[in-house]
C-alpha cells in the first residue's frame, strides 16, 4: 500500500499591484507543506504495518482453531447424521478393561479409557494404539469412532476405525472395522460380510 500526498496549488490571484513574494513566509510555507508529506506517508506506512499485524493474527487464530478443533471434525463426519457425544458422556466406559479378541489366539488384550482417550495393547506386544474416542450413544447398538493418532502400524496413523459397542455390567463388547475402511460394523459376530475385529473385556 502506498501513500500518496498530492499537493495542489491554487493559481495566484493577481491584483492591480504587484507583490513582492515574502522568503521567510515562503520557507514556512515549504516546511509546512513538507511537514504534511512526511505525517501523511507516516500515517500511511502505520495503517500498513497495522494491517499486517492484524491480518497475521487473524491467520495464526484460524489455525490453532482449525488444528485443535481438526479432531472433532473427522469423528464426527466419520459417525455421521445422528448426534455424536464426548466419551466422557458414558461414565460406564471410563477405566481399565482386560479381556480377549474372539476368534484369535488366546492371549490378554488391555484398553484403557480415560475422558476422550483410549490406550489398547493387544495380546501381541507389537500391537498397540493410542486414540480419540467420539460416541455415538444413542444409535442402535452403540457406535463409536476411533481417530489414531499414534500405533505400531504407520499406516493407520490419522485414519478413523468404526465400532459397535456394548455394555453389560462390567462387561464390554467391541467390533471394529479395520482404520481406514469407510465400512461400518453391522453385527458383534466377524463374518465375510462384517469383516470385524471383536473383544470382550471385563472392568478392572
């Protein structure tokens, strides 16, 4: 942006006498006029820099607000029409839970679950994740989705697992599509169809 001052002169009105021109008032004059130049670029150059600041900060807010709020947004395109809700919004879920995948060879899986985040470690020591949870309470069964944000498996790191889950006492059940698939979980029972992971987990 560039300011520019442009000084106008307005013709001199002669009259029947000439006038001899005045060099102290003509210097001031000069001084004034200069004077006026200078503030004018140095208004110009302060609503510049002024600009810039505020067009800065209004990028550096957009994107903390986009970075902390990116999160939501995936789980919840991923879960779809129907309200999705903060874990925190089931106290049942909350805690420590040691069980099994059914259909696997044995061996104890963990998943913890603590506010919005889940720790799971598998019966194979080199399978583990760590995620954000979003809920989707009120669908029938219950649906969760499961945003990676860290595993032993680079290539589901930021891809969103779909899960069906349910509670019953201090038993909980859990089907899982594979992270990345689009495809829901329809049923707790893997067959050609529902291609699932499931656990059953008891509440420590």
């Amino acid at each position: 942006m560039r300011a520019t001052c442009r000084s106008e002169i307005a013709p001199f009105s002669r009259g029947f006498e000439e006038v001899t021109p005045n060099p102290v008032a003509g210097a001031m004059a000069k001084g004034t006029a200069a004077t006026g130049s200078a503030l004018a670029i140095m208004k110009g150059a302060l609503k510049v820099m002024l600009w810039t600041k505020m067009k800065t900060a209004v990028i550096i807010t957009s994107a903390i607000v986009l970075a902390s709020g990116g999160t939501t947004i995936a789980l919840r395109a991923a879960l779809g029409s129907q309200a999705a809700a903060s874990a925190e919004s089931e106290p049942a879920l909350q805690g420590t839970w040691v069980g099994q995948e059914f259909g696997r060879p044995q061996g104890e899986c963990r998943l913890i679950v603590s506010g919005n985040s889940i720790k799971f470690q598998g019966a194979r020591a080199e399978e583990w994740y760590e995620a954000t949870i979003t809920l989707r309470p009120k669908a029938n069964p219950k649906r969760a989705a499961v945003l990676i944000e860290r595993c032993s498996a680079p290539q589901y790191v930021n891809k969103t697992a779909n899960f069906i889950y349910k509670i019953e006492g201090k038993t909980l059940t859990l089907a899982g599509s594979e992270p990345g698939s689009e495809k829901e979980p329809t049923a707790f029972e893997p067959n050609p169809d529902n291609p699932v992971r499931t656990f059953v987990f008891n509440k420590q």
